[in-house]
C-alpha cells in the first residue's frame, strides 16, 4: 500500500513540473508525456506506466503493393512509389543497402524513429522542446554515434542545440533567443555535408518574421544564420563546457539543403516573401542576409537592398520568384546526370512548390542554366541519406524522398527522350 501512495505522489509531481516548465506549450499542458517518460525513467518505474514502443496509431505498414505513378518532365519520366506511410514531418532520413534490402531509419520532428517494423520514442532531453514548429531538424552519424540539431525549452528560455543522442548531453547550445513572439523554428535549417575529418552544419535563423532574430545572422557570437564547421574529433568532447567550432560562412536565412559536389559547396535557402536562393558556398564569405535579398518583407512589405555585390555580399547564383520554399538538395542520379553530361546536374525538394527541381549548372559552376520542376503535389522534406552523408541509391538507382503527413517514397527518372 505504500509503495502505491509513494508511486502516485511521484507521478503527481511529475506532471505538475512537466505542466510548469512547458505552461506556454498547449502540446505539454494536453499530453505532458515525455516530461513523464523522462522522470519515470530516472526513478525506474517508467515501464510500469507507458510501453517503450508505439502501436500502429502513428504509423501504417509497409505498402504491401506498391502502386507505381508517373509524373512527365520535359525530357523524361519520374516514377514514384509509396515506400512506408506515416505522419508528421521528418528531421532526417538514413539509409543503408544491407545484401538486397533497403533498410531506412525516419527521425521525426516530434521525436520518433520510425523503420520497416516499428515506430519507437527517441531517448530525448528533458526540455526537448515541439512548439513554435520545433523539434529535431537534423540527425547525422560521426563514427557511428548519433547526433541531433534540435529546439529546446528551459522555462522561458527557448534555444537551439546540437546533442548526442546517446547521452543527451548538449554539446554546443545558443543563447536564449530574444523576441519570443517571434520565434518559429522551422527556420533553423539542419542541412550538412561531411567531408575529411569534420562536417558542415547549416543553422538558420529561427524565425518567420523577427527582425531581431533575423539580425542574429550578421552577429559574429551567434551560430545562428551560419554554416558551421566542426571537427568529427570535437563531437566527443563532453567534458569541455564549449565545444570549438568555426563560422564556415555567414548571412544566411534558412539552409535547409547542402551538398558537395565536383570540389564546391552548394546550398539551397529559403527566403523571405520570395527569394528562395542557390548559393554556392565559399569559405569566410558573408551572403547578406537581412540585409540584402531579391525577396520582400511578409506581406507585401518593403524590399530589403536588391543587390549583394554593392554591399559586400556573395550574389545568389539563381533566386526563386515566387518562393518555392526549397528542402533538401543533392547530386543527380547516374542517368540523369549521364543524360545532361555536358552540364553540372544537381537535384532539390520543395515544399509550397511540392516539386522535384533540377539544376543544370555550366561547366564553371557559376551559372544555371535551366531549372525544371517536376510536380509531384506533396510537400518534400528530405533526401534519403547513407551513413556517410552522401545521398542514398539503391542497387537499381532509386533514390528515396520523405513528404510530409504523407510517407517515405522511391524515386527514379526513366524513359528519356
């Protein structure tokens, strides 16, 4: 009878310290239930309370037959297949061939990790924080750790870190961010590239509209609007209190795709009302943001300076008007890049414009040629992505593609003309 009264006066607090240190979420005051998790866990009675794994009320089962649609571009087909359907949107998508099966691991934005088989909970932080369109934006592997760029909550401190997922310790974490009303953390970007011994890290500016929280981006002791270098070796640092890091290039707004590609840095950004960019990216320059773009404040306000070369700044290689609002990009597969060999082929997702976009690029990397969009009508997130970084093929060239409260795809260009 007392292990009883003492095992409810334990769970009473905990929900009244989960309701206080996230009263401003609706999300944690309705189901505060991973503050729960977390406190069970750590005085062992969480298995008595909640299952570790999640039945099928988040997620269906593999498409048993997988229906093939076709989509026609200018000068070649897109084949599409539903892979695995579930909800929610995905933080990061890693792939790996093992033998004849394709195996994927969905990192959700809301905490999950979905495969074939089943959806489990991520072992999170305590002020893992979901509001303000938060969550985890980036998983990716250094010598076979996990690591995760995500959205926090430290009773009115809200603030972006990256952690292992191992350990859930933070290893580099910003300062609280200024203009709380203004904070939407689907701008903090996530995208990254690894290249020999250390990768690169897009970390946007968290914001819809804030032009406090925009300026954070031209501000040399904020990592926000930055591309970051870091070490592999400084990701198990854990008992130095900072991490060391470098600002890889500055001014920009929302990178959410990245890609090495044929020895340059390309980067795919969202901006403001219009004027999505391709940059390629170069080391110490500064890419303008807020100061100048080819967009327009929301709402049909004020233009910020048109041109980035009077200012200072590094031009956009090519700028989206309207916006397409870009998600991912990457290298073409060997067919389609085969089929535009005199260009540079590169591929991007897009979520208002919901297409697959391809970029011819001249030979100098420094100009594009053409960009086709191939309409799929659903809001792609994420490339599928190996271990390494690098984009992820199948033993017959499919690639995968994640859409949002929709499911996982597999992609292929076939029947060129």
């Amino acid at each position: 009878m007392k292990k009883k009264i003492y095992k409810f006066f334990i769970l009473l607090i905990i929900i009244l310290l989960s309701i206080f240190t996230g009263y401003e979420n609706p999300n944690l005051i309705e189901v505060p239930k991973k503050y729960v998790h977390f406190i069970l866990k750590k005085v062992g009675i969480r298995d008595n309370f909640f299952n570790k794994k999640i039945i099928n009320d988040v997620t269906e089962k593999s498409t048993s037959e997988k229906k093939i649609e076709e989509f026609i571009g200018n000068s070649f087909s897109l084949h599409l297949s539903k892979v695995k359907s579930f909800q929610g949107k995905s933080g990061s998508l890693i792939m790996r061939q093992k033998d004849n099966k394709v195996e994927y691991e969905i990192f959700t934005t809301t905490g999950l990790l979905i495969n074939e088989n089943e959806t489990s909970e991520i072992n999170l932080p305590l002020f893992f924080y979901t509001g303000k369109d938060g969550g985890i934006k980036s998983v990716f592997l250094i010598e076979d750790e996990y690591f995760a760029l995500l959205s926090l909550k430290k009773f009115n401190c809200l603030y972006a870190s990256l952690i292992s997922l191992k350990n859930r310790e933070e290893i580099i974490s910003s300062n609280c961010l200024p203009d709380k009303n203004g904070i939407n953390f689907g701008g903090l970007g996530g995208a990254y590239v690894k290249m020999e011994n250390k990768i690169l890290l897009s970390v946007g500016v968290p914001t819809h509209i804030s032009e406090q929280i925009d300026k954070l981006a031209q501000i040399e002791n904020s990592f926000f609007g930055k591309i970051l270098s870091i070490k592999n070796k400084e990701f198990f640092n854990y008992d130095k209190k900072k991490i060391k890091y470098n600002i890889f290039s500055r001014g920009h707004k929302n990178p959410q795709g990245l890609v090495f590609f044929k020895g340059n840095i390309f980067s795919l950004e969202h901006g403001p009302q219009g004027g999505d960019e391709l940059n390629q990216i170069i080391e110490g320059k500064n890419y303008g943001w807020p100061i100048a773009s080819l967009g327009t404040r929301y709402n049909h306000g004020k233009s910020f300076f048109r041109s980035h070369m009077e200012h200072n700044f590094e031009e956009p290689i090519f700028v989206f008007s309207p916006a397409v609002a870009p998600s991912s990009l990457n290298i073409c597969p060997k067919n389609l890049a085969k089929y535009y060999q005199n260009y540079n082929c590169l591929m991007g997702l897009s979520l208002r414009g919901m297409s697959v976009l391809i970029f011819l690029i001249d030979k100098n990397q420094s100009k594009v040629i053409n960009v086709e969009k191939i309409l799929l009508k659903k809001r792609l997130r994420h490339f599928g992505l190996d271990p390494s970084g690098k984009i992820f093929f199948d033993k017959e060239n499919n690639f995968y593609i994640t859409s949002d409260n929709d499911g996982l795809y597999k992609v292929n260009f076939n029947k060129f003309r």
